[in-house]
C-alpha cells in the first residue's frame, strides 16, 4: 500500500513542480472565501510540536545520529531479575516536505541499528516509514491520503512513541499497551480522506482505512514473561458534515465505523464499533487551534477461546452504548510550543486483546529557552477497563503511565546534542510481563549530524 501512495504523490506534483510556489499561510483569514479544512476529528492529523523556528516546508531533510543509552529492566517480566543493559544505536532518517499551489505532500523514513554491550542476542534493525498528502484537485474538492510503516522490537527506540509526541483531536487510538511493547512488531495503517466544499461555510466528506499490527510468540509457553502470537486487523469508515460559524468557529458532526478482528493464541475477537460526534473546533488564527467533540458510541463484540488443559472451550457476543468524548488544543510561537488532549472512548486491536473501555491524556510541551537551547517535555496517562468478555481470559485492563524529557543543544549549522530521559510504568491484572517488574527506564545522549536542502525555489 505504501508504494501507490509515494507514486500518486509523484504523479501529482509533476505537472506543478516548474512552477512551484509556496501556499499562503492559514491565518484564520479575512474572507469569508477562504477554502475550509477537513475537522481535525477526520484527519487525526497531529498539532505542530516545533517552535516557530523550527518549522519548516519546501524542504528535503536529512539526519543521522549516534545514541548511547543505559536500560533498567530492558524488558520487563521476561526473567527472575531486571536485565539492565547499555545499548548503542545509529538512526539515520530522510524527509521530503513540499507545499506548492494546491498539494502538501510530506514523506520519510528512518531505520534504526541498536547494539548491546553484553545481550548481543537483543541487538536489532528497526525503522518506520510514513508518507502523507493534501491536494486540493478542485477550489471545492479536497483530497488527502497517509500511510504510516513501523517494525520495531522496543517502545524507547521510536521518536515520539512515548508521551504525548503526537497529540491530535481525533478519537484515541489503541497503543500496544497490554500486549508486551518491549516484543518485536510490525503494524501498518493507511486511510484516505475527501472533502468537498459545496459552499462557502459548507463542507462534506468522509474516508475510509485499513490498518495491521503483528507480534510474533515469545518466549517458553508456561515460564514467566511468556507472550503469545498475536495479529489484528481493522476496517474503518467515517463520514461528516461541518459548517463554518465564522472564520474562527466551525461546528459539524462526524460518524465514524471501526471493526477490528484480533487472533491470538488460544483465542479471538471481533468488535464492531459506531459512533456519532458532534464537534466544535475554534481556530483564530495560524498559531492556536481547539477543538472538542462528544456524543454516544455504541460496540458489539464477539469473543472465542480454544478448550485448553485447564479450562472449556468459550464464546459469548455482547452489545453495548457508552459516551465517547474527546478534546484537545494546540498553540505554537515562535520559540514555544504546547499540546494536550484528553478522551474517552471505546479501543479495540492495534495491540489489546479485546475491548475497552480507554481514558487518556496526553501533553506535549517545546519551549526553546535560549538561542541554542530547546527543552523538549511529553506524557501520558491511558486507562483501559475491560468488557464483560474480558474475564475468560487474562488482560481485564489496567493502566500505563509514560514520559519523557530530553534537552538540545545547537552546536552549529549542521550538527545537536541531546540528553534525555524516558519511563514506563505499567500496571495491568493478569499476564505475567505486565505485572512482574513492570517499570523501564532509559537515559540516553545523541549527538546528530543533520542537513536541509530547499526545494522548488
């Protein structure tokens, strides 16, 4: 899937690349003609974490960088005392970032080597892959389209995968907190958006998606630390309506459809999920956008386990309605920039076996204190209470608490420092590597060599 979408980038930006221009900035306007957007509860697209300095268009980017980092309990609840290791890793990344007259397309990718001083049996290649678009294919017609990659065998070893990296207002997704994040794991999401102006403070639209997560068994069946397979699918579908109040204020409602199916062993599950949102997002101009969203959701789900030595075979189906609420904020200066979001809705697949309940909170905070200097600080707290069906087998929920903070240093045109600090916490019931020794810390220091090249001027 991801090849289509880099070629229908290609194919769309050659007839434009000649004369391309850089779009005018989204100020909040001063015409009532100005093109809508797409409500931020459609696109799930993240609020800008950079400084005003720091964000950039019309770029080709470049990075490599060296991390020397020490680990306490590397991976938790796999052994009868916490492996605390040193690690060395080398990430070399590429972006391409281009905003001409009507398209925004923005693509990169970033393996990651990391090598251990003494579990040499732990070193491992992990990278991610992601590539986006917004073309504007008439004044009235608005297109979008993302696919994100990631292969990764440790949460710590992925840029924004702790805290609140990548706040947005959309409902939250479901983070492989139950199933062991510190077990390798492949997953892939790709969706597609259109929008179509049908007057001037009116819009329309809707999309759809496909996502996969795989995570391989590890481990010895029946010893501590033992996880199982596991691999889940999701379908979703989403349609909205949206009208601009003024050019500040916009109200609309969202539907949105999920069925996720997830395979483990001994066990499987189907959930079905709608939901009905209506919205209000408020955005003054380029630098601040709010936005909340709340209304009922209603999931069915139908669970299965194989008969085991110790127990029957087992299935039941339920139903259900709960309240889904959402809300969420960004600001951005030129030297400082803030993100939360708060939620609560149902989850299901992208790492949780079964459905939940999930209450979440997440911030995201940048603030360059000095001319050199940028401190750089993200959390977040998610809360998962399991369904009824939850208690044939053994994750009934639990809660995750992650941060991180790190600090960079400019050291000239091309190349910054970085220290930091990241933790996990997880407390879950049931399922022995969420519950023996479930805290991980890492500290680590980077020194990178980074490059811009401008494109289309």
């Amino acid at each position: 899937m991801r090849i289509p979408l880099i070629f229908l980038g290609f194919v769309l930006t050659i007839p434009i690349f000649a004369k391309a221009q850089v779009s005018p900035e989204a100020t909040g306007g001063n015409d009532q003609e100005e093109p809508m957007q797409m409500p931020a509860l459609e696109t799930g697209a993240p609020y800008a974490t950079g400084t005003g300095s720091e964000a950039l268009s019309n770029v080709l980017s470049g990075s490599i960088g060296f991390t020397p980092a020490y680990n306490w309990n590397l991976y938790p609840g796999t052994g009868s005392a916490p492996i605390n290791e040193m690690s060395y890793s080398i990430s070399p990344s590429i972006g391409f970032d281009q905003q001409i007259s009507r398209l925004h397309q923005t693509y990169t990718y970033s393996p990651s080597f990391t090598l251990y001083q003494q579990t040499t049996g732990l070193n491992l290649f992990d990278q991610s892959a992601s590539a986006s678009l917004q073309y504007r294919w008439t004044p009235h017609l608005t297109l979008s389209a993302m696919d994100s990659f990631m292969k990764t065998s440790n949460v710590f070893n992925q840029a924004g995968s702790l805290g609140g990296g990548s706040v947005n207002a959309s409902l939250p997704s479901s983070p492989n907190n139950i199933v062991d994040p510190w077990l390798s794991q492949t997953s892939n999401n790709v969706n597609g958006k259109l929008g179509y102006q049908f007057s001037a403070n009116g819009m329309i639209g809707g999309g759809g998606g496909w996502n996969y997560m795989s995570i391989p068994s590890y481990g010895t069946p029946g010893s501590a630390g033992y996880a199982q397979s596991y691999d889940s699918t999701g379908e979703t579908g989403s349609a909205f309506f949206n009208r601009r109040l003024s050019l500040a204020q916009t109200v609309g409602v969202n539907y949105q459809y999920t069925r996720s199916i997830m395979n483990f062993s001994g066990g499987s599950f189907e959930t079905q999920m709608h939901s009905v949102m209506p919205f209000f997002s408020y955005a003054p101009g380029a630098h601040f956008s709010a936005n909340i969203a709340a209304g009922p959701q209603y999931y069915s789900e139908s669970a299965a386990a194989a008969a085991t030595s110790s127990s029957a075979a087992y299935s039941l189906s339920l139903s259900a309605w709960t309240p889904a609420v959402t809300a969420s904020f960004g600001w951005q200066t030129a030297r400082f920039s803030v993100s939360a979001s708060l939620s609560r809705a149902v989850t299901a697949g992208d790492g949780l076996v079964g459905s939940y309940i999930s209450e979440s909170a997440s911030l995201h905070a940048r603030d360059q204190i000095a001319r050199d200097w940028t401190v750089d600080l993200s959390g977040a707290y998610s809360d998962f209470t399991g369904s009824a069906s939850q208690g044939a087998f053994a994750y009934p929920g639990g809660h995750t608490i992650d941060g991180e903070i790190l600090l960079d240093h400019t050291l000239g045109r091309h190349f910054h420092a970085e220290i930091g600090y990241q933790r996990m916490y997880m407390n879950y019931f049931g399922g022995a590597a969420q519950t023996y020794d479930p805290n991980s810390d890492r500290a680590y220091a980077t020194i990178s060599y980074q490059f811009t090249r401008p494109i289309g001027r």
